[in-house]
C-alpha cells in the first residue's frame, strides 16, 4: 500500500474522529453551562448497559437503521424525504388494522401485513413523487404537508373506529398465531430480540447490492449528481424521482414492523413516534452508507435507552442527549465536507507535482 493510499485512509477516519471530539467537548460545555456535572453524565452514559438495556438497544437500532435507509435512498436520488413520520405512521396503522381484522391466519397473516405497509408506504411517498415529476412541487413541502395529513388521518381513524379501553384507544390486538416471537440472551424478565429484526438485515443488503450490483442504483446514482447529465445518457430522471420517492416510502413503512409484530400487537400507546426523523439524522452520521447507518443507529439507539438511567441516577436532564445527538450529526456532516475539500486539494497538489516532474530530455 503507497503512501497516497494510507493518506486516503488516514483523511477518511479523521472525519469521524473530528465529530466525535466535537460531541464530548459540546455536550460536556452545555451540562456544565447548566450547573449539571459533566463527570455524572459521562460515567452513567458509558456505564456497561443492563441486560434489559442491551435487548432494547438492538431493537431499536433495528427500527432506527431501516428508518435511515428509507432516508437514504432519497439522499442517493438527490430528494430530501423528510416525509418518513407521516409514511410509517400510516402504514403501521394500515398494517396494524389488517392484521387486526384476522383475515388470514398465522404467518399469512404477518405476510400480508407487511405487503400492506410497504405498498401504504410507497403510495403515500408517492404522492410527493407525482407532485415534484408533475408540478414541480418541492419534496421537502410536500412531505411535509402529507406528515400532518397522515397523523390527522390516523387520529380519525382510531379514535372513531379503535378498541378503545379506558382513557387508551387501540386497533383490534392481533391473534396469538399472528405474533412472531423473538429470543432472549438472557433472563425471560430482560425480554426477547425481536425475531423481526431480520428485516433490517434484508433491508440494509438489498439497499447494497440495488445501488452497487444493478443498473437501476447505477442509474438512482447518477441521477442524484446530475439530473442534465443523466437524461443525456438516456436516463429518464422524472421516472427516477418516482420510483425513488416510493421506494423510499415502502422502506419506510417497515419501520415498526418488528415491534408489531413482536411485542406491541395493536396500533396505540405502544406505538413509538419520532423514527422517521431519527432515521434521517442517522443517514447523514452514515453518509448514507449501509455499514455506516449501521453504526449511526447503534450509537443513537444506544444514546436513546441509557437516556433513561439519567432520570434515576444523576440531575442530568434526559434532553442532553438530543443534543449530543443533533452536534454529532451537525459534526460529521461539516467535518467530512472540511475533510473532502482538504482531500481534494492533497490530490490536486499530487498531480501537479507528478505534471512538473522532471522529463527525459532525448538528445
């Protein structure tokens, strides 16, 4: 390996690096500006996690990674899907009512559950699609606009048509043969991995070997650095908007899939908001990446579930971590493109250098 590679190398873990010190010296400035002690807040977030604390950690980066390739397959495309809330959210509630309803049975029933998210998902994203390709309405307000709208929409819908008990209102519970169970590592009591979570797995392969393996990522891609550029080599960027924009949204009606199905068995109090945009800040931390997101959503899901010890053992508010969360993507994102431009300059300097080397003189 040549000294240029190594250097390559050496830039590229300097960004991440760079983003991390960042977060520890911002987050320790803001406990200490609010009369907190950084020392407390420190020694409880890297305390080794309970059992119980392990389990849901590795749920909820499930849940967080497939929210961030959702996010990501517009990012690629060049779109800026903030509409993952509205489109999981309606599609778990769509999901949840089917699977309810019991008209399959069993592993059918779970099957056609899951079909019924993703094609709910992918037709409430495509709406924003058919909006930009048609109307030359921007992504970003129309995602935003179909958030409200999907959470109204499923507010009516529950709480006119729910189970409602008590002061909680729920969709049907789902029968005990439709739920897929998970497996614990350890005691009963600390609960089970769910089974589920294999989805992110097929998620975060599909997402590779679709942009990398095949002519339609080669083509997303392309179309995502320049649409002028894409349509002169014969690609249709209009149709790439579209089948973008859908993808992105039957993704992200897998979201809470595997907490359905393998431990909240109704739409209700159980549901968990805000993994949409949680799924958008970690394909930023990734550069929408799959190993990347990977580790983005372990490390937020982490940051999320030893938040809690806060309350208990320190005055630390909970609400810091969002703030080491939100610095450590605001952190990566500027570092990396300080870092890029830093690259880019090193390797200009290097061909020049090779340009002005000396030339053989032929007599």
């Amino acid at each position: 390996m040549n000294r240029f590679n190594l250097r390559a190398i050496g830039l590229s873990l300097l960004a991440p690096a760079i983003a991390i010190v960042l977060s520890i010296v911002v987050t320790t400035l803001v406990i200490a500006a609010v009369g907190s002690s950084p020392g407390e807040f420190w020694s409880t977030m890297f305390e080794m996690p309970k059992p119980r604390l392990r389990v849901d950690i590795l749920n909820q980066t499930v849940m967080i990674y497939i929210a961030a390739v959702a996010a990501a397959i517009g990012f690629r495309m060049g779109l800026f899907n903030i509409g993952l809330e509205g489109q999981y959210t309606l599609a778990s509630f769509a999901a949840a009512t089917f699977a309810g309803a019991a008209y399959l049975s069993g592993f059918a029933n779970v099957a056609a559950s899951v079909l019924v998210a993703l094609v709910v998902g992918g037709a409430w994203a495509g709406i924003a699609g058919i909006l930009r390709t048609t109307r030359g309405v921007s992504e970003v307000i129309a995602t935003i606009m179909l958030n409200s709208i999907a959470i109204t929409l499923v507010g009516y819908f529950l709480n006119n048509y729910g189970v409602k008990e008590g002061n909680s209102v729920h969709t049907k519970n789902l029968e005990p043969g439709s739920t897929v169970g998970g497996f614990s590592p350890f005691e009963d009591r600390d609960g089970e991995i769910w089974a589920l979570g294999l989805i992110a797995v097929l998620v975060g392969v599909g997402f590779w070997v679709l942009l990398n393996k095949t002519r339609f990522g080669f083509d997303l891609r392309a179309s995502g650095q320049s649409e002028s550029a894409a349509l002169a080599s014969g690609i249709n960027p209009k149709r790439m908007i579209l089948i973008s924009m859908v993808l992105s949204g039957a993704v992200a009606g897998l979201i809470w899939m595997p907490a359905l199905f393998g431990g909240a068995r109704n739409y209700g109090t159980s549901f968990q908001a805000g993994l949409g945009f949680l799924g958008i800040a970690v394909a930023l931390l990734g550069r929408n990446r799959p190993l990347g997101m990977l580790f983005g959503a372990l490390l937020f899901a982490f940051l999320s579930v030893k938040s809690n010890d806060l309350t208990f053992s320190t005055d630390v508010s909970p609400s810091i971590v969002q703030i080491t969360q939100g610095v450590a993507v605001l952190a990566v994102v500027v570092t990396y493109e300080v870092v890029r431009r830093w690259r880019t300059r090193l390797e200009q300097r290097a061909v020049s250098r090779e340009l002005a080397g000396p030339t053989e003189v032929t007599a």
